[in-house]
C-alpha cells in the first residue's frame, strides 16, 4: 500500500493536467492506473484507501474545528466595541470596570460559543437522518454506499438525479447529459461519452472540456453512467473552490436585518456617548471621572448577548422543527421560513397524496385494453433510469391483475432515458423474433411522434378526425382529475441494439393510461391555515393544467387565471411580475421557469419558499429565499434545499412556518426590549448629569446593572409567543425599530427622573456625602423596571393576565428582583460603593415600577391602535 502514494493522484502536476493524462487513456489503461477493475475495488482495499486519501469531504462540507468557532464567537461589532471600552479603561487603571467588561465580554462569547458548538454538533446529527448516499460497485456488488465513503479507484453507477460524487471517468455511458454549471457557468447540459478520441489535444483545454470526464458538484440531467472515481475530497475541482473560497448562499432578509440593527445601535452609541461626556465633564469638572462614567454608558448602549440570543434562537428552533420532523440545514433558512410569505408548490406528492394509481387504459377511442397495459408494463419495468410514481403504479397495476409469464419472453436491449424538454421515455426490447420499441409520455409529445394509430389489432393512419377524437378522450380524463400518458411502439427499428432519440418517429400510437393522484385531506387544512398564517400558495407544475386546476380547486387554491409554459415564454418580465401576483397557478412548465417566476416575485418584495421533490425543481429550489425538499428526494434536491421534510405534507411545513415565527418574535422581543431601554437611560443620564453636583451612578455599578440584565435576557429564546403574533409573516423593519424607540423609550426617562426626584427631595441623597444613597436607590428601580417592563413588551395583551410569559422568563425575573432588593446592603455590594436603602424606599419602589407598567401598557395600547403591529 505504501507504494501507492507514488500514483498519479499525488504526482506534483497541476489537478488540471493529471485529469486530462487520465482523460485521454483508454479505459484499460485508466483501470490499470488506478489499480482497479470494472467489478470494483475489494473491500479491505477501499478500507486501506479511505484510511489514506480521508473522507470524500470538501472544506466547505467539514465540520469548523472548535478553536475556529472559539475565535467566531469573539468577531462581533459589539465585542469589538467592548474590547476597545476594555482597553481604554485597563490604560487609564480603571481596573474594577476592566474586569467587569472582561467578565461581559468572557460572558457573550463564551456562551456564543457554547451554543454554536452545540448547533453545528445537532446540525450534524441532524444531517446524519438526510445522508446523500452514491451507487457504488464493490467486488462486483453494487449498493447504496455514503457519499463521504467514496474513494479513489471505486466504480460508481449513474442515473437520473444522481450528485456526481467525485472527479471521475466514464468508462460506460448511455445518453448521459450533465448539469455542469456549478463549475463552468454553462446554462445547457453537456452530453458525456466514453471515447473522446475525435476530441483534438490542445494545449489551451482545460479537463473540464473533456468529454469523458465527470466532476464532483455537478448533477446527472438523465441518462445512465458508470464511472471510475480519479480524486476525492479536497483534490477535486469542486475541492479547490471550496478551499479558496466557500461558496457564499448571499445575504438573506435576515443577515441584513440583524446588520441593520447592529449598525443602528453603534451610530446611537457613537452620537450619545460624546454628549454624555462632554456634559458631565463641563457641569463636574471631573474629566477623568466624566470619561469612566462615558465608557460606562457605552457599554450600557452595548448589547453584547445579542449574537448568543440570536444564536440560541435559531438553535432552539432548529431542534424544536427536527421534533416536528422537519430537518434545518441552515440556521438562518428558519427566520426566512418566519418570513416566508409565498409558498411555491409542486402539485404531485405536496397536496396530493404521491400514491398515484393506475385507473383506466385505453384505446385511442377511449375503450378498455389490455394491449396498452402490457407495452406500458414492459417500459416501466424494464428502464433502469429514475423510476417516477406512475412507473410504479404500472408495475403495481399489472402485478396485482396480470402475470408476465403471460407476456412472450423478453430481452431487454435498449433505452433511452426520459429528460424534461421531450417529456418521453423509451425502451427497446426482445420479444419473440423481433425487436419492439416502447415509448410513453406526456399525450401532446407522443402524437408529434406518431404517425399511426393501433385500433382492434389493426394499424391506421393517424388522420385529424381519429386525432380530434383521441385529444377529446385526453381533456375528459383530465377533467376527470386522471392525468394521461400516450403509449406507442414501433418494429424492428434496427438489427442492431443501438436505439437514440431520432428512432422515436412515426411511430404507432397504442392508447392511453389514465392516472389518479388525490388530494391529501391534510392539504386541504394546511393550505386553509396558511392562507390564514399569511401565507399565499402558488402551484407551480410541469403537469397539465385541467389536472392541476381540478386538484387545487379541490385542496382550497383560488384559480382564476392559469399560464402555461408556452405563454410564460412570451411575456417580458414586467408582464409577468405584474401576473404572479394575480396568478396562483402555472402549468407546463420546465425548470428554468420555475427558477424565473420565483425571481419575478422576490423582485417584488416577497419571501419566497418552494417546496419541490424532483430533479426538475433544482433551480427553483436554489433561487427560492427556503429551498423545501424531503428526505426521500433525488439526491442534487436535498443538496440545494435548505429545509428538509421527513414527511411529505404542507401540515408540517405549516409547523416549521410557525416556529420560524416564533424564533423570529422572540429575537425581536429582545432587540425592541433592549434599544429602547438603552434609549430611555441614556437620556435619563443626560439629564441627571446636568442637574446633579455627582454622577447618577459610577460607571462600575452602571457595568454591574447591564450585566445581571444580560443574564436574565438569556431566558427570552424559550418564552411563548401569542398566537395573534403569529398570523402575519415575520419581517425586519429598522424604521419600525425607531418608530417603537422613540415611543417606548422616553417612558423609561420619565421614571428615572421621578426616582432622582424621590432621592433627592424625600430622601434628601442631594450632596456628594449622600451620592452612594443616591447610586443604590436608582440602581434598584432602574434594575428592576427594565426587567419587568419585558413582560409588558413581550405581548400586546394585558401582561400577567392575557399573557403569561414562560416560566424560565418568570423565574429568572423572579431572581433579577431578588438580586436588586439584596445587592445594596450586601457585603458584595459594598464591594461596590452601595448602601442598604432605608424601610420606607421599598413602599416608593414598588408604587413606581407598579405605575411604570401601567403608563407602558397604556403607551403599548396606543402604539398598537395608530401602527397596527407590535413586535
């Protein structure tokens, strides 16, 4: 084994180079190279070659090493601020408040940490339940064997919707088209062929020209291959991008979000610190002690716990969906799904019930035979590409009622696959002495290849009047609910057993087979709360649309209007911007159009999910702002969806929508809770600074104050929401934050003024002897308001009696009071220059934080009433 590492994967060529010597080898040579054989490698040596060449895992894929994500948690804008704060006070030996912010910012990250790790850990379990797995061949056995197990030399079997792997060559290829624009950028996919020898040598190609040569990060289209594998893991193609540089998912409405707020509070921290300093140190004469107070101040303005809440959200929910089986693969994918406000749908499976029975099969006047089940049997049982539904049902249907030993001896010796611009499939068989071509497919594709029509044993023409009749029995099926596919065939084609697209020509059309999928009865609740949770539904298919229009009309979609495929193609955007909002149905559609109708409305200001299992709704899943999928999806489905389902039903995804909701509202709780309080006390500071002959509080107990608030905070991912709250899509709006500041904030000023009333004139605290009196009276009510206050903030109800928070919020409200009342004639806090408070202030404390609730509910009822929304 140890000569190994002397082949070509670890000669010092560039990847470029040594994939095109392996591309232009013949495939002999290609095995020898690699030490394989077309059966595969043995067992104990794909042992050997895991354990040498590591897990099939690009950068990107692995795990961020605990030390990495120690170092994320510090790369904050508020713990830079803190840092700085930090810094500043340590220089000028204001050492109490160096180790109290040292504490706080210990404290943030260190919690941030904790809760990353864990994510990433459930992120990865999590994952382990949607494992993408490749058909790898063995000591000629071929099964299902994890994606991250693939090693150089292994044989891998490709089909329709399969991920490629690794960087490979073919060494067996039948129509095999492949989606390379992951690498290249090309829209259209490349046809892969086994022998490239017409293929000139230039000096200027790069192996991605090759035409034999498949690369990790691209996707089968249709057809079937079989590949050695060349490189793994970090040596590919795909590898060398992600080393350089992750691939970027872009800025969601929540990244911007949580940057807004961030960049709002540093510019209010930046204007209002200054101020502060320069009254305090103008009205005291104090500079240095006016400086200490102002870094204070910025640290109060700071709410460094804000990454960990935000963290601690997201996780929390993360794990709650994976209960409600729905599987995150994006943290930041819940809040979108919060603010989903349209959901785009696939017909089949979605709200139907994805157990697609065959029904009828019929001639082409519309009567019983037993002619159109055999040939259709024959091509569903015997093509080895992506078996849909109604191949299933096909077999099922003839199983249950036939026997194929009724059939004549059958060979199988052709096909070719199905893909989504001919919307057919074809199989090329033995039967008895002669050679039988079998294509069925969508009705309007298969009459544009017939030319002949099979009635009572007999082979006609096909003439417009037997055309006419034949679409009329189609369009009746179809509003009959049954969706319909043409089966025709055609004889010894060739004597040969090479079949390609240009054989499917007049050919003879044998009948029809008509297909019955029913809605879900749970669709029809959960399409009925989603439109009442805010959410519009939109069916995008590729199917027919009086099929899909009887479907909808039965689950609850309002279909006023349908646009097909054909007439989408010829509207300019604008048109069509202006129709998806109308629209609630699209039919006949390919891939590239469901990506742009997605595009067209996120343009106008909607959070767009889609939800989809094909290998068609790739690019709609990729362009959606929630890529929905399901764990029984074509593998390249799962890889571009964000959010999996590990049930195929809108209900669940109706709990996913709510949970992104609440993990949104209780974010937004602290947020609002937060800057509006830090508004509210830095005016109260400017203030008392230009009355008072002393600071309002010294900077070490305004950092002792902010620190217990924090902690308390720490409850707030676990609180309830309303469900009121619920009903609407959950969006950022920074002027909605302003707005709910300015209203909000002032009231905090108001009680802060009324508390330094109360010191100074009932308990006379008004000299420079009497400012520690003064410190521990503000320290308790101000200590106390803003975190009771969260309970009046949390719910536009009636705090306490509509609304009750959770009980880790009650609790920890419950020790924050505690830990006010006890502070100031405690031992720790003296530590702190506080004093115990004289019996009669506490009959004063509870009537202002009793009457500071009051006067914000009744700020809170008239926000609600003139703004229409609360958090």
């Amino acid at each position: 084994m140890a000569n190994q590492k002397k082949h070509i994967y670890t000669e010092k060529k560039s990847k470029n180079n040594q994939l095109k010597e392996l591309g232009y080898l013949t495939e002999e040579a290609v095995l020898k190279q690699l030490k394989t054989e077309a059966s595969g490698l043995s067992k104990s040596e794909a042992e050997k070659r895991l354990e040498e060449f590591g897990l099939n895992e690009v950068a990107s894929q692995k795990p961020i090493p605990w030390y990495l994500l120690l170092l994320q948690a510090f790369k904050d804008p508020f713990i830079y601020v803190l840092a700085l704060l930090l810094v500043v006070s340590a220089a000028t030996k204001d050492f109490e408040a160096s180790i109290v912010m040292s504490l706080m910012i210990l404290f943030s990250a260190g919690l941030h940490f904790i809760q990353e790790y864990r994510s990433q850990k459930a992120s990865l379990a999590l994952k382990e339940l949607i494992e993408t797995t490749c058909a790898v061949t063995r000591e000629g056995v071929t099964k299902e064997t994890p994606i991250d197990e693939v090693v150089p030399g292994d044989i891998i079997n490709l089909s329709t919707g399969d991920l490629i792997p690794a960087d490979a060559r073919l060494i067996w290829a039948k129509d095999l088209f492949v989606n390379q624009s992951s690498l290249t950028g090309e829209s259209m996919p490349i046809e892969k062929f086994v022998h490239i020898e017409n293929e000139k040598k230039d000096a200027n190609m790069t192996a991605l020209d090759l035409h034999n040569l498949a690369f990790m990060g691209t996707d089968v289209l249709s057809g079937q291959g079989k590949v050695v594998v060349l490189k793994t893991g970090e040596d590919t193609f795909f590898g060398d991008i992600a080393a350089k540089s992750s691939k970027s998912r872009g800025e969601t409405s929540f990244d911007r979000g949580v940057k807004n707020v961030s960049k709002l509070l540093i510019n209010f921290m930046l204007v209002m610190v200054p101020i502060v300093f320069l009254i305090n140190g103008i009205s005291k004469g104090d500079w240095g002690e006016a400086f200490f107070f102002s870094i204070a101040v910025a640290v109060g303005l700071t709410p460094e716990m804000l990454p960990m809440i935000i963290t601690s959200n997201l996780a929390k929910g993360a794990i709650t969906m994976s209960k409600k089986k729905v599987i995150v693969k994006e943290l930041n994918a819940i809040q979108n799904l919060g603010a989903m406000d349209v959901l785009c749908t696939d017909k089949t499976g979605t709200i139907t019930e994805d157990k697609v029975v065959l029904v009828r099969h019929i001639n082409p006047i519309g009567e019983e035979s037993d002619r159109v089940l055999e040939l259709a049997y024959m091509n569903s049982n015997y093509q080895t590409g992506w078996k849909n539904v109604m191949d299933h049902a096909v077999i099922e249907y003839f199983s249950e009622n036939r026997e194929e030993s009724e059939l004549e001896k059958i060979e199988k010796i052709d096909e070719i696959p199905f893909d989504f611009s001919r919307r057919r499939l074809t199989v090329a068989v033995k039967a008895g002495d002669q050679q039988l071509m079998i294509t069925k497919g969508a009705v309007e594709e298969m009459l544009k290849v017939c030319q002949y029509v099979e009635l009572n044993g007999e082979v006609v023409s096909l003439t417009p009047e037997l055309q006419k009749t034949m679409e009329e029995v189609s369009i009746k099926m179809n509003k009959e609910g049954m969706r319909a596919l043409g089966v025709a065939y055609k004889k010894n084609v060739h004597d040969s057993a090479v079949y390609s697209i240009k054989d499917e020509a007049d050919m003879v059309l044998v009948g029809f087979m008509g297909f019955l999928d029913p809605p879900k009865q749970s669709s029809i609740t959960a399409i009925q709360s989603l439109h009442e949770h805010g959410v519009n539904v939109k069916v995008l298919t590729g199917d027919n649309e009086i099929v899909a229009q009887k479907i909808c009309k039965e689950v609850g979609i309002e279909v006023n209007r349908v646009i097909l495929g054909t007439e989408l193609e010829t509207m300019d955007d604008k048109k069509l911007m202006d129709a998806t909002e109308e629209v609630n149905l699209f039919a006949k559609l390919n891939p590239t159009q469901k990506a742009r109708i997605i595009e067209l409305l996120q343009q106008k200001g909607h959070t767009v999910g889609f939800m989809g299992d094909g290998i068609n709704d790739a690019p709609a899943l990729r362009t959606a702002d929630v890529g929905i999928s399901v764990d029984t999806a074509a593998d390249i489905t799962k890889e571009a969806s964000s959010i999996i389902l590990l049930e195929k039903s809108l209900t669940v995804l109706e709990d996913g929508v709510l949970e992104g909701r609440t993990v949104f509202g209780n974010m937004m709780k602290y947020i609002k809770m937060t800057i509006s309080s830090n508004f509210g006390n830095v005016f109260s500071v400017l203030v008392a600074s230009a009355f008072l002959p002393f600071l309002p509080m010294l900077s070490i107990q305004l950092l002792v104050q902010n620190l217990i608030y924090d902690v308390a905070q720490l409850t707030i991912p676990w609180d309830k929401m309303d469900e009121e709250d619920l009903i609407k899509p959950a969006k950022w709006g920074t002027s909605d934050l302003l707005k709910f500041t300015f209203s909000v904030g002032p009231i905090s000023s108001i009680f802060d003024i009324l508390t330094f009333m109360l010191m100074w004139f009932v308990f006379h605290a008004n000299t420079v002897q009497d400012a520690a009196l003064f410190h521990s009276g503000w320290f308790v009510i101000g200590l106390i308001t803003q975190t009771v206050v969260v309970h009046v903030i949390r719910t536009k109800k009636i705090p306490f009696i509509q609304s009750r928070a959770s009980m880790s919020v009650i609790l920890s409200t419950i020790a924050v009071v505690a830990a006010a009342v006890l502070i100031p004639g405690s031992t720790f806090g003296t530590f702190f220059d506080f004093v115990a408070l004289p019996e009669n202030y506490w009959k004063w404390m509870i009537l202002i934080v009793l009457a500071y609730i009051v006067l914000t509910q009744i700020v809170k009822d008239i926000y609600i009433k003139v703004n229409k929304q609360w958090l």
